[in-house]
C-alpha cells in the first residue's frame, strides 16, 4: 500500500507540473503541503504553473501531502525542502526541539469553526454544554477545547474524522469543520445558511492564524536565498490565483482530477474565495505573508495553558520572515 501511495504522489506532482526547460541552471527544492490537491494551495500552484518559481531560479516539485505524506515529516526525512503546515502545529515541533522556521503565514484569519443546526435549539456558546460535539483529533482540538475551558462548557466530545456524517446522520449535534471546506459541503447537502449556526474560533478570542511556509533552520542557513526566492514567488502565485480566478480553478481541478479526490468546481471555486478571505483579510494591517506577533503569542499562551508545550519558542528565533 505504501508503495502505491508513494507512486501516486510522485504521478500526481508530474501530472501538475507544466515546468518549461530554461537555460540558467536552477536550484531543485520540494514542497509538501499538508493536505490532498485542492484550493487552499492554489497559489502554489500558480506559482508553479505560471512559471514564477523557475523566474526565481527554482525548479519545484510539489509532492501531495495528507495522512501518507505529513509535510513536517517529510522535513525531517529531507524529503522536502519546504512544506505548509499550522502555526499551532509548528511551535509545538519547535518547542519540542525541532529547528523549524516560519517563513510566512500565509493564512491571517482562523477558518476553524462549529457548526450546529438551529432547529436542535443551539444559537448560542451556552447552549453547547452537554451536547455531543463532533471533533477532529490533533491540533484540530486544541481551539475547541480552549473555548470549552474560557466558556466552562462541559461537552460530549465525538471523534470526528473526513466526513461530515456524524452530522447528515444525527449522530452528533454540533461538529468541527473548515469555512472553505465542510461548511461549503454542508451547504451542497440542502442546508441553508439560516439552518445553521456557526461559531467561528476568530470571533471568540481564537484568531490561530493556520497554514504558513516552514523550513527547518539549516535550510535557511545553507539557502537563504532560495527560502526568499520560494516565498516571493509562492505570494506572486496566490496574487495571481485572486486574480485569475476561472484559468486557477483549471489548474486546482487538473490536480485534483490527477490524484483523484472527487471534488467539483463548484467547492474548489468556493475554496479559493474564502481563502482570499483569509489570507487578505479586509481591514488587516499585517502585510501579506508576515506573521503578527501577537498572534503569535496568543497561539503560545494558549498552548502553555492546555500543558501542550512547556517553554515557547521565541518569536525571533521562530519567525523568518522573507522580505
């Protein structure tokens, strides 16, 4: 079985490649990000359908990520160069003892959140306590159980993996879900927006910014252009991505046909608006791809409290950020 994956990922990274042979020689680096081929990494895709790393004088190969490819293992195996993954998941690798660096945040905004149906009487935090709460496992837990804790809520937790069954079925009240993701499935199901209520982890004191670029430190070292060169262009790609809309969903869907994910282009349109959302937040004064250090310390703080760390990294050995 780990052969076919192993297969499959290096067949999906050469079907969603369109790299043009140059003449100046180029530095080979590999990205992983931390899921299967969909929007949340279009601008990476762009960036390298477009031609904008091979500008940089890269020549990226970007492997698929997911349960059979986890991006900071791959780090550490020196599979990868670079890889997507969440701030909370990150500091924790680092506090642990592991030389990772951030070298943007690309996500600002959470787009973690709860999604209950109104009709079983829940519009409110307080009407959370002693439900039945569907939860994904990981760090997918720690804003959950931090709000349970701020709020004194006493929960039934579920756990909760890929699908949104749990939910179509009953079987819980409330369940975990992303807003470019689950949220948009649910919709696709026959809810409305007014069937639901929904809780976003942002709107209660939990802004974790999530997905960033991260490389472990002697990368940095050895290569400190190439990790600005990467960034620069991966920020380009995901310019060009808000920008060209339709031509990005060609190339989301090519991918994701390509490893067979069984999405549609409808969510993956939804997806990519809301990761505009998300990464250009309006209001925002954080630069694109800077990581806010009080952000950062919220995500520490709340760390130390659930006892997931014991010293937090920081922030200026931790943040690298490539201007």
């Amino acid at each position: 079985m780990k052969k076919v994956m192993l297969v499959l990922t290096f067949l999906w990274a050469f079907l969603c490649s369109s790299l043009m042979a140059g003449d100046s020689p180029l530095t080979h680096v590999t990205f992983v990000p931390q899921w299967i081929p969909q929007a949340q990494f279009a601008g990476y895709m762009m960036a390298l359908e477009k031609g904008f790393y091979r500008t940089a004088g890269l020549d990226v190969t970007m492997l698929r990520g997911g349960p059979s490819n986890p991006p900071i293992e791959a780090l550490k195996s020196g599979n990868a160069t670079f890889c997507s993954d969440w701030l909370s998941t990150a500091v924790q690798q680092r506090s642990s003892g592991l030389k990772l660096v951030n070298l943007a945040q690309i996500i600002q905004r959470s787009a973690l959140m709860l999604i209950a149906r109104k009709s079983s009487g829940i519009s409110t935090l307080n009407d959370l306590n002693g439900r039945r709460i569907g939860l994904w496992q990981g760090d997918f837990k720690i804003q959950p159980h931090a709000l349970f804790k701020l709020r004194h809520l006493n929960v039934i937790e579920v756990p909760m993996y890929n699908t949104v069954n749990l939910f179509l079925k009953r079987a819980v009240d409330v369940i975990s879900a992303m807003w470019y993701n689950e949220y948009h499935t649910l919709l696709n199901s026959g809810f409305s927006q007014d069937d639901l209520s929904t809780f976003f982890f942002s709107d209660y004191g939990l802004n974790f910014p999530e997905d960033g670029i991260y490389c472990l430190e002697e990368t940095l070292k050895e290569k400190p252009e190439v990790c600005k060169n990467f960034v620069h262009a991966s920020l380009q790609g995901w310019l060009y991505a808000f920008k060209h809309r339709d031509e990005t969903i060609n190339v989301v869907m090519r991918c994701a046909e390509a490893a067979h994910t069984g999405t549609n282009r409808a969510h993956q349109m939804w997806m990519l608006a809301r990761m505009k959302d998300l990464i250009l937040p309006v209001g925002k004064k954080t630069s694109l791809g800077a990581l806010d250090g009080k952000q950062y310390k919220l995500v520490t703080q709340t760390l130390l409290s659930l006892g997931l760390i014991d010293n937090p990294p920081l922030f200026e050995e931790f943040y690298r950020g490539q201007k």
